[in-house]
C-alpha cells in the first residue's frame, strides 16, 4: 500500500524556522567577510572611492527598486506560481527588465556626473550597470524554493556567489588601488551568482515564452509592487541621495561605513522576514487558528527582540569598535552607528507585518503604505539636514519611523495580522534601550 504524498504546505512553520535560520546566518557569514573585506579596502583605498561607490550604488539600487515589477513576490503568492508557463513568461519579463536597466544606466551617467560633480561616473555608471543586466536572467528556480521555503542550495550558492565577488574586490583593490576594483568585483560576483544558480539548483530550466494570461497577473500583481519599491528607493537610499548633494565624497563614504556596521540588525531581519513570511501568511495565517496565532507571533517575537538587542549592542560598542577597526580618517562613523542605532529601533518593531499584504495580493495597499513612509521619512531627511546637518537628518529619520507606526499597524490591522500586545512591550524596550544607549554615549553626542 503507498501512502500519500505530503502536501506541500505541511510542516511550514518547520521549513519557517529552518530558512529562517539559513538566512540569518548566510547573512550574518556575507556581512562578516564584507567587513573583513571593508576593512582592507578602507587601507587600500581612499574614502572618496567609498563616496563614489555609494553614488553608483544610489543609481543602480533606484532603478532596480523603480522598475521592480515584484516578480519574486508574484511567484510566491500566485496559484499558479509552480507552472512552467507562468514562471517562462516571469523569466522572460525579467531578462527584459535588466537589458532596459543597463541602458538607462548608460543614459544616465552624463547628467549624474554633473548632478554630482563627479565626473568618474561617466565610466564607472555604465560598467557597473553590467550588474543589472546580468540579474536579469537569473533563474526562476530561485523564487520557486523560495516559494516553498527549500533554502539551503539557494542559501549556500548565493553566499557562494557572495564570496567570490568579495574576493574579487580585494584581490582587484591590491592590483588597481582604485574605485574599480569595486565596480569589477561586483561584475564578477553577479556572474558567480548566474552560473551557480544555473548550474546548480535544481529544477527545470527557463526559455523565453509569453502566456498573456500569465503576463496579465504578473503585470497586475506587479504595477502595485512597481510603485511600491519606487517609494522602497527612497526608504532605502534616499538618505545617501540627500547627503550626497550635501556632504563631500569624503564625508559620505565615512557615512556609509557607519551606515554598512548600524544597518546589519534590520537588514538581517529584513532578509529573514522576506523570504519567509509570504508563505506563512498564505497557508498558515494567524487569523485561521489559535495554533497559527500562537507560531506567528512567537517568530514576531523572536525577530523584533533579535533585531533590537542587534541595535542596542551595535549602539554601546559604536564607537570603541569604529576606533579599533578603522584608522582615524573614518572616527566619525562611530558616532553614525550610535545614532543610527537609536533611530532604527522603531522601524524593527513593523518589520512582520507589510508582508501580509502581499501574501493576500493586496499589493495596493502594500503601496499606499510605501508612498506614506517615503514622503514622510524623505521629508524628515530634507528639513533635519537644513536644520541640524546631518545628525539633525537621522534624528528626522527617528521621529518619522515612529510617527510612521500606526498606519502600518492599520495595514496588519485589515489583513488580520496586528498583535497589540507586541507593539506595546517591544516599543517600551526599544524606549529603554534607546535611552540606555544615548546616555552611554552621552559625552561623544555632546549631550
């Protein structure tokens, strides 16, 4: 007698808590060789090369997140998101997608130069747009393991890919001691990730086809997410944007180091809860049984406690850790991390709820979400930095994430999804820990 295949949405929460760990620690092993590689190239080359990257990386970062049509998003929450034709025509889109990238790279490299008075962008612009060409053609092999939670190869080849890029970069930097050792090693380390993902995760290959049924939901699933990551631009790199028309080269390549150690709690979290809870809110919702609410909202707690004693940690160590790591040109982003510390803490305690929208396809109001966060953290960016320079800025970036709470509650509020009780004890924390990190650091804030 045979049994019965197992359904594949039984025992998700397993496959949950599996790539959850996965995911934190591939991040946290990419993130360590990316400090120990940024503690080298910070001896091999200058800040202002730093300063450079960071604008290429504000250019190439936007367009991917303005032209973001939530391929990956649309694969894990649609029926039909395990069928050949649906996924071809996903593919399809995507190659599209990155030829269409390179070229607007190409075109605005002339008016970024000028913009920023940086004329090395006229050529490092258009190599470094290689990097989204090339993504473009990546498999959708990826966004089927991540729709079913199978992230080991997954994991292990793209921090495989990771390390290979990295290596680059260091090798170039002690050959070329320039800006281009970045620019090539990031090209290498996108071919890495091709080649490893073609060759080595299973599943069946993509060729190029076009089902317009399949076109029509990954387009209608996708105008909302197109806005939505046009508006995640200005979340995610509006600050290096401003800044960049503020601060020299110099000044911002110490930001960005500051910024690269404060930012690893919440974009840890970030990537765990990406890649795990549209699958969780689609088959196993906290709203369809005690037993869900119960596993949810013990992962919610794992994941806001992680992140805000990440941030505290990060935020009491700042700036001994900056001094012993880095030479004295770049001291100042120890007081970056302390400050970027506090004003992230806020924004961890929403980090599971957008995701619900997306798992019932409501990518709308996942929008109307990501427009209101923008307009009001760009806002508090442009009126800090006129005020106060640039810690006046992050104090902005704080008090809009937290003003900016209970209309992400509301969001998880209509799928269902809100858990009062969380927000109440982890904001208190996330109050006390803040506190407890500024006065430590009271005599280097000048408080």
């Amino acid at each position: 007698m045979t049994s019965k295949p197992v359904p594949l949405s039984q025992n998700l929460f397993q496959r949950a808590l599996s790539g959850s760990v996965l995911t934190a620690g591939s991040y946290a092993v990419t993130q360590g060789l990316r400090l120990v590689s940024n503690l080298i190239l910070t001896r091999l080359l200058f800040p202002e090369a730093f300063g450079l990257m960071a604008l290429v990386s504000v250019v190439l970062v936007g367009l991917a997140m303005f032209s973001d049509m939530g391929i990956g998003p649309a694969i894990s929450q649609h029926p039909k998101g395990d069928d050949p034709a649906f996924l071809d025509t996903a593919f399809t889109l995507d190659v599209l997608r990155g030829g269409g990238l390179w070229l607007l790279t190409c075109a605005l490299a002339w008016p970024m130069a000028r913009l920023y008075d940086a004329p090395e962008l006229l050529q490092l612009l258009p190599a470094a747009g290689l990097t989204l060409l090339i993504a473009g053609f990546n498999p959708t092999r990826i966004d089927t393991a991540n729709r079913h939670l199978l992230l080991g190869r997954v994991t292990a080849l793209d921090l495989a890919a990771q390390v290979v890029g990295i290596a680059s970069m260091i090798g170039l930097a002690l050959v070329l001691q320039s800006v281009w050792a970045l620019v090539i090693g990031a090209i290498i380390g996108s071919f890495a990730k091709l080649a490893l993902m073609t060759l080595w995760l299973p599943g069946r290959s993509n060729r190029f086809h076009w089902q317009p049924e399949a076109g029509r939901d990954l387009i209608h699933f996708g105008k909302w997410i197109f806005l939505s990551t046009a508006c995640g631009f200005l979340l995610s790199q509006g600050d290096k944007a401003i800044f960049g028309a503020y601060l020299t080269k110099s000044e911002l390549g110490i930001y960005n180091i500051g910024w690269f150690l404060a930012s690893f709690p919440v974009l840890l979290a970030g990537a765990v809860t990406g890649r795990i809870l549209i699958p969780l809110y689609r088959d196993h919702h906290p709203a369809l049984g005690a037993e869900n609410a119960r596993k949810m909202r013990r992962l919610r707690y794992v994941v806001s406690a992680g992140a805000l004693g990440l941030l505290a940690v990060l935020g009491l160590v700042g700036v001994p850790l900056v001094g012993v790591m880095y030479d004295p040109r770049y001291q100042v982003a120890g007081t970056v991390v302390v400050v970027m510390a506090v004003v992230q803490m806020p924004a961890v305690i929403g980090m599971t709820y957008d995701q619900s929208a997306l798992a019932a396809g409501d990518s709308r109001t996942y929008f109307l979400l990501m427009a209101l966060k923008a307009t009001v953290q760009t806002l508090a960016f442009l009126i800090g930095m006129e005020m106060a320079g640039l810690w006046g800025a992050l104090a902005g970036q704080g008090l809009a994430l937290t003003a900016l709470h209970p209309a992400i509650a509301g969001l998880a509020a209509k799928h269902k999804a809100w858990d009062l009780r969380h927000d109440v004890i982890f904001f208190s924390l996330a109050l006390v820990l803040g506190g407890l990190v500024m006065w430590v650091n009271r005599a280097t804030l000048g408080l």
